[in-house]
C-alpha cells in the first residue's frame, strides 16, 4: 500500500473516531483549546473538523514542535506530525 493511500484510511479512522462524540460534554478537556481572546460560545460552534484540527496543533505546540496542521492532507503526508502526536 502506498503512503498516500495509508495517510488517507489514517486520516479517515481519525475521523471517524475522534470526531464521532466531539463535545465538551464528553470531552471536558477540550476547554483547553479555546483561545485566550475566544468566548465559550464561539468554541463550541466550531465544526467537528476544525476542533480536531485545533487539538492536533495543541499537542503539536505543547510538545515544542515548530510545525502546525492546517489539513488533514498535505500537513501529514509526510508522517513527522504524527510521530510528534502520537509520542
């Protein structure tokens, strides 16, 4: 199987099990994503998506990885954000 296609059935598991049950309701711990100048509100108006997205880069800044992910197609084609994730 090639990289490509591997990154994408990742990507696709990612989906569908982080972004199956995403709220705050079942994730308390996502508070932690909202932004300093951000109000409640607006972060639990965020898609489903673009929460994942905001969690990956939290992990990736909290492990002092000067890398963010702004897609879930390019950004991880490669493979060095996962490994800075999933370490």
């Amino acid at each position: 199987m090639s990289s490509n296609k591997a990154n994408f059935f990742f990507v696709i598991f990612l989906q569908i099990q982080l972004l199956t049950n995403i709220d705050l309701k079942n994730h308390p711990y996502l508070i932690r994503l909202k932004e300093q100048k951000e109000e409640l509100e607006d972060l639990l108006k965020l898609s489903k998506e673009t929460l994942l997205l905001r969690w990956f880069n939290y992990h990736l800044k909290n492990a002092n990885h000067p890398r963010r992910v702004t897609n879930f197609d390019k950004d991880l084609a490669d493979g060095e954000n996962y490994v800075i994730l999933l370490n």
